[in-house]
C-alpha cells in the first residue's frame, strides 16, 4: 500500500522499489502480452502509457482506499470472473433433435400399446382463455366442473375411472359453457364402451360388444376436437339491434338494485299495515 502511495506521489526513485518500469510495448501495433497487460492493470492509472487500449471485459475499477498511515492511496482492482470465462464449455448443442424425434415417436407407441385398448389421454372440457386479449379462443380446460357432470348424469367417482377429468375448483360463469360442457359429455358417453373386469361377471353398464368389430380410437382429441370458434367479425342489419331500455340501462339497474335493498322493509311496512287495520275491527 505504501508503495502504491509513493509511486502516486512521485516519490519512488529507487528501481528495486518499482517494480514495473519498463513501459516499452510488446507485439505488433503495441499490443501488450498477458503478463505485462495483468501487471499495468494493478498499478496506478497515472502511470498507464496513453497507448494502452484494454478490452471491455478487461477494463479496471478505481478504488481510492486508506492505507495503514492514514494517507490515500490509489489501487486497481479486476473482477475475478475476468479472466476465467470459457463460454466454450457452457455452450449448449441440439445435435440430438433427430435422436430425440425419433425416441419420442417410440415411445408414443409404447404408451399407446400397453394402454391399448383405452386411449392415451383423457376427455376435457372446452373452456375459454384468460384476459380480454384471449378469451375469444378456447381451448381445453383442465377437467369439468361438478355442475356439468351432474347435469350430463355422471357420478362424480365414476368420472375419472372411464377418462374423464374433473376440476372441483373451476366454475361456471355462463350457461353456455355450461350447455356445450354437458354435451361434450354426453357425445363421450354415446361412444364410451365399458368392457368387464371379469369376462363372465359383467357388470351393471358394462358393453357387451365384441372389440373386433369396433374401431378402436387411439386419441380423445381426434374423436371429438375442440373447433375454434368463429371469430370474424359480421354485419347485422338495423332491425336486428336489440330494442333500448325504457329510460336507460343506467336507471333500471339502479331500480333493481334500489327493489333488491328495500324489499324487507317494504314488506314489513305493509305487514305491519295490515295487522293495525286488524287490530281497529
């Protein structure tokens, strides 16, 4: 640190003190060599030669600490990362994707035999996506409400053992969603074949059909896709606009909800009318 502090100073003249005199540059167009290049980093930037051009990922940080008298002196620091990067090892390749095509072909087979003859994914429901940027399209949701499987006759313990999801948490907020949930359940009920766990003990709803003459459906999806839903914008004639609120939409929802709060009153208000009319008879 002293040192530091003398050659900032101007006053090292011994050449045993300094370390570093030679400023004479090294290769081609005054390029410096690794060990010279290290050495001028950590000296003061006062004696850093005007030709001296160092790399981004090189440069030094000023640091202006105290040293043990008390006196400031100047010291160059570099990142300990700087000199150790090798972005050659980290790299990452994707030479595989023929391989990996290939493997998950296979074993898209493999899974679609041993499930044989049940297909490989379950039924879902048809739901729309979130936010206004995306609840024009739908898309399959993760499993159907309890709502829709009690309208479309399916127990709920039943549902998930002939491949159907459910979601007890999902909602829903429309009839709609509702009324085209619940008969996507009743299309897969039509086509559903329900083989016994024992030949010669079928049971209640089991199908007798024999397998071989039946075509056999590998994918859910296939059988009853989710279609995208028409989206395009469309003319309507004047005539087919809805007919506008007597006084404004504004002034019946206040009328509702003004009915909706009131209502107790006003009936206890009429109750209590009719029995003080009682009373006076």
């Amino acid at each position: 640190m002293r040192l530091l502090h003398d050659i900032a100073q101007g006053n090292a003249h011994n050449e045993n003190e300094v370390k570093i005199k030679n400023y004479a540059p090294h290769g081609p167009e005054g390029q410096w060599s690794k060990e010279r290049l290290r050495a001028v980093q950590c000296r003061p930037s006062i004696l850093n030669p005007p030709n001296l051009e160092l790399r981004n990922s090189e440069q030094a940080h000023p640091i202006k600490p105290t040293d043990d008298n008390g006196d400031d002196a100047i010291r160059l620091t570099c990142s300990p990362t700087d000199f150790r990067k090798d972005w050659q090892r980290r790299v990452r390749t994707h030479f595989d994707q023929p391989g990996k095509k290939a493997s998950r072909r296979v074993a898209r087979q493999a899974k679609a035999a041993a499930l044989a003859p049940r297909p490989v994914d379950k039924l879902r429901p048809i739901v729309r996506c979130p936010t206004i940027k995306y609840n024009r399209r739908v898309r399959a949701g993760r499993g159907f409400t309890l709502t829709e499987l009690k309208e479309a006759g399916i127990a709920r313990p039943l549902a998930r053992t002939i491949g159907i999801a459910v979601d007890h948490r999902r909602q829903n907020l429309s009839e709609e969603s509702l009324a085209i949930n619940v008969a996507r359940l009743k299309a897969y009920k039509e086509r559903l074949i329900l083989l016994p766990r024992k030949s010669n003990a079928p049971k209640k709803g089991d199908t007798k059909t024999d397998l071989s003459k039946v075509n056999k459906a590998t994918s859910i999806s296939s059988v009853l896709p989710i279609a995208p839903t028409d989206i395009a914008v469309k003319e309507i004639k004047k005539s087919e606009m809805p007919k506008p609120i007597d006084g404004g939409a504004y002034t019946a929802l206040r009328m509702a909800r003004s009915n909706k709060r009131y209502q107790g009153a006003r009936e206890k208000r009429a109750r209590d009318k009719a029995e003080a009319e009682t009373a006076k008879k």
